[in-house]
C-alpha cells in the first residue's frame, strides 16, 4: 500500500518544479526584447530614412553624415546602438 505521505511531499515537488520552469521561460521573455531596445530600432530606422531622404535630394554630391546628438532623450539612450548599426565604433 503507498504511503500517502510520500505522495503528498511528491505532489508539492511537482508543483514547485512546474513554478520554477514557468518563472524561467517568463524571466527568459521579458529579458529577451525590452522596450528600450524596440524604441532604439525604431529610432535607427527614422535616421536611416532622413539620411536616404538626404541622398537622394543630393544625389549629386557627396554625402557626409556628422553625429551631433546630446547625450540625453533619445540620442543618449541608443548611442550604442546607433554606433554599432552605422560602424562608428
């Protein structure tokens, strides 16, 4: 006959296991994308599209892109990204 003691101690184990695993793959999805990173693309895409805008006004001429932005807003959030994405750094 089984001990319903061992039964009971087995049950709590399981649901402890299935907790952890769902806190896991929940940390795990909310660590993958985070807004900040989905502004900063949206951003890289707007300067991309001014600095195509830019070419093809001045399709003529040579183009040179300078980085003036702050280190605040916006431009200071994605500054990484933005060197990464345009090879400055």
């Amino acid at each position: 006959m089984p001990n319903p003691s061992r039964r009971k101690h087995r049950t709590w184990f399981i649901a402890w296991a299935l907790l952890c695993t769902a806190g896991l793959a929940a940390t795990e999805a909310l660590t993958d994308t985070s807004p900040a990173d989905t502004d900063c693309a949206d951003y890289i895409a707007d300067v991309e599209a001014r600095v195509a805008e830019q070419r093809t006004e001045n399709s003529d001429r040579a183009l040179a892109v300078a980085w003036t932005g702050t280190s605040s807003g916006q431009d200071g959030e994605c500054l990484d990204e933005l060197r990464e994405h345009f090879g400055g750094g």
